[in-house]
C-alpha cells in the first residue's frame, strides 16, 4: 500500500515535470539567411485565442496586435548583423509565450571583394 502510494506520487511528479511547455506559436520561416541589405519577411502565427501579439526585432519591431491570428515581421532593407526577432503573444490565463526565428546575416563582399581593387590601386602607383 505504501509502496503504491509511493509509486503513484512518483508518477505524478514525473508528469507533472514533462507535461510539454505549450506555446501555440509558428513561425514561418523558422529560421534564414539573408544578405545584409535584402528584404526579409517572417510570418508568426498564434494558433489559439490571445490578448494580443507583436514582435520584437531590432528592426521593424510590430507593436501588440489584437484579433489578429498571424502577424508578419518585414524589414525592406536588412542592415543589422545580429537580428534574433522575437514574436510574442499573451495568452489567456498563462504566462506570456515567444519564439525567436534564427536570422543568419551575410555580406558577399566586405573584404574579400575590395581586395583585388586595393591591389590594383597599388600596382597603377
Ligand atoms: C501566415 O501564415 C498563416 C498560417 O499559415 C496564413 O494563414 C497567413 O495567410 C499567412 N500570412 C501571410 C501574409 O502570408
């Protein structure tokens, strides 16, 4: 009896500890790279009723939207190198809920390119 009693009360301990972290957001993409100066656009979506949602970037952030179920995140021109935009949304009766989409930035030619023209400029000399 105390064994099961036990038992039991390890059960739903161990529930308990991995009943999953619901945040009901998607983001679409989840995740990009991007050229340093491109147009980026990130689509969030909340799947269940909230009180509002909104991201939060460096760039562009959204500010929190109500009666919308998905929201999207766009910068015309990309000039930030560390960009981790977060969407966000408050949910009823639970603690507020964000994902961040993972945004890789790059640079073709910084420079790699203005090297052979640096060399040039020296040989004419
Ligand atoms: C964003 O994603 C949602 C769910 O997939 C879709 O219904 C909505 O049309 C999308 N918005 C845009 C602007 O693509």
């Amino acid at each position: 009896m105390k064994l099961v009693e036990m038992l039991g009360f390890l059960i739903l301990l161990f529930l308990a500890s991995v009943e999953p972290d619901v945040c009901p957001i998607e983001i679409n993409p989840p995740s990009m790279v991007v050229r340093y100066g491109d147009p980026v656009t990130v689509n969030c979506t909340v799947s269940t009723n909230h009180l509002g949602m909104g991201w939060v970037a460096p760039q562009n952030t959204v500010d929190q939207q109500t009666g919308v179920r998905s929201l999207l995140w766009t910068v015309e021109h990309l000039t930030t190198w560390d960009v981790a935009p977060l969407c966000f949304a408050n949910l009823v009766g639970k603690p507020q809920c964000s994902k961040e989409v993972s945004v890789t930035v790059y640079s073709k030619c910084v420079s790699l390119c203005l090297l052979p023209l640096i060399v040039l400029k020296v040989l004419q000399f």
